[in-house]
C-alpha cells in the first residue's frame, strides 16, 4: 500500500517553527548589532563619588572612584536622568531593562551604599524625584512612552500579570522605602508634572488632592 | 454535502484543534517583524489587531502563563517560541489521542470539553487581565472559544448516540 504523504498543520507549525527561528534570530542580532555605537557616559551622582557608565567597552552599572579608573560596584542598565539620590546609606536610582525588540522597562530600585545590595522597591515604576519635603516621587503603572499599553500588544500582555495598570504618583519613605501616599492620577506622565508634585511639599499635595 | 462529509471525517473535536492552533499564529507575525519594524511597537496597525485578537483567543491560562514568562524573561524571543512550540505539541499530542481508542478520544474530549467552560466561565468574570486586549478582541475570543465548546460537545453526542444506535 502507498501512503500519500498529508502536509497537516502540525506540519506547517513545524515549519514556521523551524525558519522563523532562523529569521528572528538573524533580524534581532543584526539590528542590535547596527545599534552598536561606540560609548563611553560617565553620569555623576551628586553628594557621592559613585557615577553611573554606559560604555560599550566595559560593563554598564555604577561605578565607585574617579573617571575610567572606577570599579564596577552594581552591574545593571540605570538611569539617572530622571532623578537619583541618596538618604543615608541608600541611593535610589531608575533601572531599565531592555527586551529582545527593544522595548525599555523600568523599575525603581534602592542600592545599600554599604553592601552595594540592589532591592527591586516598585517594578514597572519611574523615579521622578523628590518634592519639596524630601521624599522620593515616583510614577507607576505608566512606565516610558513606547510602552503604553494602549498603543502597543506586546505591553498588553506585559501589562495583564502586572497588577497595577493605572497610572499613580507615589511618595516614598526615604529611609524604608514604602509607599507612604499615592495619587491615582492618568495625566502624571505630562510635562507639568514637576510643578504639579516635585515643586509642592507631601502635605500640600494631600491637602491639595482631599 | 462534500463538506459536511469531510467534516465528519476530520471530526469536530480536531477542528477545534486546529482553532486552537490557527488563534496561536496569529500573534506572531507581529512579533516575527517588529524587530524589522520598530514603528509596528509604537502604532497600532492590522498586525498588532491580529496579535490582540490571537492573544484573546487563546486560553486564559496560556495567556497569563505567557504574559508571567515575558515579565520575568523581558524576552519576545521567549514568547513566540513557546507559543508555537506550545501549538505544536499540543496539536501532535491531541491528534494522537483523538485518534486513540474510542474511550480515550471520549475521556479526551470530555477533558477538553471541561477545560474549555471552565475557562469560559473565568473569561466573564471581572478580572482586569479579560479585558487587556479592549472589548472586541475580548468578545471574539469569547466566540471562538464557544465555538470550540460547541464542536466538542457536538463530537461527544454523536459518539453517545451512536453508542445508543
């Protein structure tokens, strides 16, 4: 008996399975590849002697000492143009975590300046800086313009496990770190955000939001 | 008449299958050029509709498993993969039960039969991760579902009345 050979579905699965691997991973590395730039950033934190590198010839993350002769403390993609300063021995700082396409995540993390020990405080969050009391101000559940889930499905699925979709201003303890008030607010991540939670103290952005 | 034949002759319960496998691809075009493409991640545009439709059609627990594995990898790669492999597996291993002993494609079915309202039943409930693809992705992937359902129910009283006959 001759058996006619059937192209079924599982079939086509394993096909696509089989070039689309070859595709995708030759497309992602040749674009990460021409993205390839020669950097070397040295962004200081100020009241320390820490700074934070970008450099495509060492590893990125906070360095401790002076410029080029540092040593590596925190591997790690952070940010400091948002807003990163010490209380005590904790340094608060951004942390972006880029994915395969591309896409930046941010979460706010604290560092013990002691023990270089990074703490993940608010995953999916942006730190934005302190108010005019002091205390640290960060943005949730928004994250960076690219990755609004109203215009981008990848950031839909992200968004689905993450719990906390909607955009709010909280104020953190600076010695513990905990939320110690947040602000449901949709138009936080617009340009007068600064005048609006930076530029007032905690009592009087409570005052101002009962 | 020639369809209904041949439907019958693939069997309802592996076309729900091959639902099932259909919604699967339907995401990854997107992933497959956004690479390519990078103004496919920041507008919305025919792939990324197809992504939310497939992304919707698929079972609950599969999308949340996925949408857990991308939080915690940050890795496309990672999620087209296991999404296709997932189809994979799954079609080559319910083809062969399906095609097993008529009391393990019963059992099979009922199983998925099972599974399917259950999920239904999770899909109407007002968790915020149903409506993450917006209400029309939602809805579609409602009705393929039920559709799913129906088919399998459909397979399981035909075998019943035949075992009656």
């Amino acid at each position: 008996m001759v058996r006619t050979p059937k192209f079924t579905l599982n079939a086509l699965l394993a096909v696509v399975l089989f070039f689309s691997a070859m595709i995708f991973f030759f497309t992602v590395t040749m674009v990460n590849l021409s993205d390839r730039l020669a950097v070397n950033e040295y962004i200081e934190i100020e009241g320390t002697d820490l700074a934070v590198r970008y450099s495509s010839l060492e590893p990125n993350g906070i360095y401790q000492g002076s410029k080029n002769m540092g040593t590596l403390k925190v591997e790690g993609d952070f940010g400091a143009e948002w807003g990163t300063f010490t209380a005590g021995d904790c340094l608060y700082i951004n942390e972006y975590t880029a994915t395969d396409l591309g896409l930046m995540l941010c979460s706010v993390v604290k560092i013990d300046l002691t023990t270089f020990d990074k703490q993940v405080i608010l995953p999916n969050a942006i730190l934005r800086g302190r108010c005019a009391s002091g205390e640290p101000v960060c943005v949730t559940g928004g994250m960076l313009p690219s990755n609004f889930p109203e215009t981008n499905s990848l950031c839909r699925l992200y968004n689905m496990t993450v719990g906390r979709e909607d955009i709010t201003v909280r104020y953190l303890d600076p010695g513990t770190a905990e939320v110690i008030y947040s602000v449901p607010d949709d138009t936080a991540l617009q340009p007068d955000f600064e005048g609006r939670y930076l530029e007032r103290t905690l009592g009087e952005v409570m005052a101002w939001n009962s | 008449m020639e369809l209904i034949d041949r439907m019958k002759k693939i069997g309802f319960s592996q076309l729900c299958v091959y639902c099932y496998q259909i919604c699967t691809l339907l995401p990854l075009p997107y992933i497959l050029v956004a690479p390519g493409y990078m103004g496919l991640l920041t507008h919305r545009n025919l792939l990324s509709v197809l992504f939310d439709v497939g992304m919707a059609a698929l079972p609950r627990a599969e999308t949340l498993a996925l949408s857990l594995l991308y939080r915690h990898t940050a890795s496309e790669r990672a999620v087209y993969f296991t999404m296709l492999t997932a189809a994979l597996l799954l079609g080559l291993l319910l083809g062969r039960l399906l095609r097993a002993a008529p009391k393990t494609a019963e059992i099979t079915q009922r199983a998925l039969a099972g599974l399917l309202g259950a999920d239904l039943l999770l899909r109407v409930l007002p968790f915020p991760c149903n409506l993450a693809f917006g209400w029309a992705a939602s809805a579609l992937g409602f009705a393929v579902e039920a559709l799913c359902l129906a088919l399998l129910v459909t397979d399981l009283r035909g075998a019943r009345r035949s075992a009656a006959g």
